[in-house]
C-alpha cells in the first residue's frame, strides 16, 4: 500500500524558514517523480514543486520560484521542501504527491497523496 | 484567480445526476493537454477520481465519469449518494506557465 506521511509544518513568522518532510513507502521511490501540493484556507489546490526521478530536474510556481527548493534522498525514500523567506500568503495545508510518470517536474497527474502537514506563517 | 475555471457549488438530490465543468483555455486544455479529478474530503488525503480525461482508477465506482472536448472537460456524477459529498477538483498543465494548474474547486452538496 503506498503511504506518503508529510511532517515539519508549524508556526512560523514571516520571513524565517521552514523545511518538510515526507516519507514515502509502498513503492519503488526512485521510479517516480514528487510533488508538493498546497491548499491555503478557504482556497483551492495549487501546485507548488515538482521533482523527477533521479532530482536532474525540478520546477516550481512562480509565486515560490526563488524562495523554495525542493529535493529527494531516494536512498532514505523521502521528499522535502525547504521553505525560506516564508510569506503570510504561504500558509497552507502542505501535500506530499506522488507522480504517475518519472520524468516530469511539472506534473503529469497525481496518483497518490499524503493528508498534509500545516504551515502558519504569522508575527 | 485560478487558470482553470470551475463552478464554486453544484448541488443535487440522492440518486440524481450532476455535472461539474472546467474550462481552460488554448495555454491548457485548449492545446490537448489531458485533464484529470481529485475529490477532496475533509481530513482526509485527496484522491485521484478520473485520469487522462475518461479513465477511472481501480476502485472508482462507474457512477463517475470524465469527458472532454475543445477548451473544456466535465465530471459527471450519476446516482448521487450521501458520500459523495466532498470538493472536486480538475487539473491540467499549462503551457505557459510551465505548471500543473488546477481548477478551484467546486463543492458538491447532496441535498
């Protein structure tokens, strides 16, 4: 059965950092391209990062390009997001998504989703 | 504002059929880019619910079905039950952002 557990989210003020994680099992981790999914309060889903296989690529969206970066340990089957420069405007619940495919950091579709982890940016 | 447009509610009676569109554009759906359905219910992880347009996962039942044509696509729900009730959202990539995008939802209610 494959289960993506995020973790890491909290309360942080504006402009610190943050890092999540999410730990993968159930599948072949290194076959796969992740993602980072978010939904603010009240909001829909926005796609955040993606990252392929083997990490020789990844994308972000506009609104965190520069301020966030994502990675893989495909040795320990984990996923992370290193959030700085942290913004009011990126609290939100945090999912972790599993790729259909293993080549695309902006996304195919998502087959397979963790119940998130939550990020509150506040003073 | 989010690039794929989705009705914010859609409602409908047990045992009733309702649609839920996503229109895009020619930076999205408009260029054959395939559209895809999460259902999200509260507290728990969303779940994929319709692949490359039409396709169901194993384990979604036949009463979801996913159609699409031109610059849009639609989830159709027949014999709505209870459970059903939940927020539903299409996604698709965009060309110009360079981006999965998605559609911002639309919540269903079983009345």
């Amino acid at each position: 059965e494959v289960q993506l557990v995020e973790s890491g989210g909290g309360l942080v003020q504006p402009g610190r950092s943050l890092r999540l994680s999410c730990a993968a099992s159930g599948f072949t981790f290194n076959d796969y391209a992740m993602h980072w999914v978010r939904q603010a309060p009240g909001k829909g889903l926005e796609w955040v990062a993606g990252i392929v296989w083997n990490s020789g690529s990844s994308a972000y969206a506009d609104s965190v390009k520069g301020r966030f970066t994502i990675s893989r340990d495909n040795a320990k089957n984990y996923l992370y997001l290193q959030m700085n420069s942290l913004r009011p405007e990126d609290m939100a619940l945090y999912f972790c998504a599993k790729d259909v495919g293993t080549y695309d950091s902006s996304g195919t579709y998502f087959d397979h989703w963790g119940q998130g982890t939550l990020v509150t940016v506040a003073s | 504002q989010s690039v794929l447009t989705q009705p914010p509610s859609v409602s409908g009676a047990p045992g009733q059929r309702v649609t839920i569109s996503c229109t895009g554009n020619s930076s999205n759906i408009g260029v054959g880019y395939d559209v895809h359905w999460y259902q999200l219910l509260p507290g728990t992880a969303p779940k994929l619910l319709i692949y490359r347009n039409n396709i169901r996962p194993s384990g979604v039942p036949d009463r979801f079905s996913g159609s699409k044509s031109a610059t849009s696509a639609s989830l159709a729900i027949t014999g709505l039950q209870a459970e059903d009730e939940a927020d539903y959202y299409c996604q698709s990539y965009d060309t110009r952002l360079s981006a999965s995008v998605f559609g911002g939802g639309t919540k269903l209610t079983v009345l």
